[in-house]
C-alpha cells in the first residue's frame, strides 16, 4: 500500500563564506535529493540577505525556499542531511 505524501516547505540560509559557486552547489544538492524523494513544487531563491543576528561570525547568508510534495518519512531525513552538510547555516522543514 503506498504512503499518503504531503506538502512541505524548506526554507535554507546558506554560508557565503565560501562563495556564490559554492551556494549554488549546496543548492543543487538538495534540489537533486529532494527531486529522489519527492517532486518539487516550486523553487525561490531570495537571494544573499543580512542576517538579523551573526550566525558563525557571518552577517549576510543567501536564502532559499523549496516547496515540495513527498511521502512523511522523507523530511526526517532531509533534516539530517542538513545538519552534516557545511555551509548550511539554518534550516526549517514545514508542512504547508
């Protein structure tokens, strides 16, 4: 029987200390694996942005939302991934 998938939303603040390449990168990589796990809705890049408070001693991060569909199990491990990966200043998973 297959799973019910639901609607999630991940916004992403990524390090630009390792500059733009390294963003898109970053970027790429989870586009690719949320693509492996679930279909992606829409993809909103805001851009590089002034944190509201130094995270790491950096003062700007360049943002991200994705909007995606996948089966429940799935952002458990996205989250996990976030958290292994450099460059990933703040995360946040959300069920729209």
């Amino acid at each position: 029987m297959a799973k019910e998938t639901a609607t999630y939303e991940t916004m992403m603040v990524l390090s630009l200390a390792n500059g733009e390449d390294n963003v898109q990168t970053l970027l790429t990589k989870f586009k690719d694996l949320i693509e492996a796990h679930g279909t992606i809705e829409s993809v909103d890049e805001w851009g590089k942005r002034r944190l509201a408070y130094p995270i790491n001693k950096e003062a700007d991060g360049y943002y991200a939302v994705i909007t995606f569909t996948s089966n429940p199990d799935f952002p458990a491990e996205l989250d996990r991934v976030y958290h292994i990966t450099d460059g990933v200043l703040r995360t946040i998973i959300t069920v729209k």
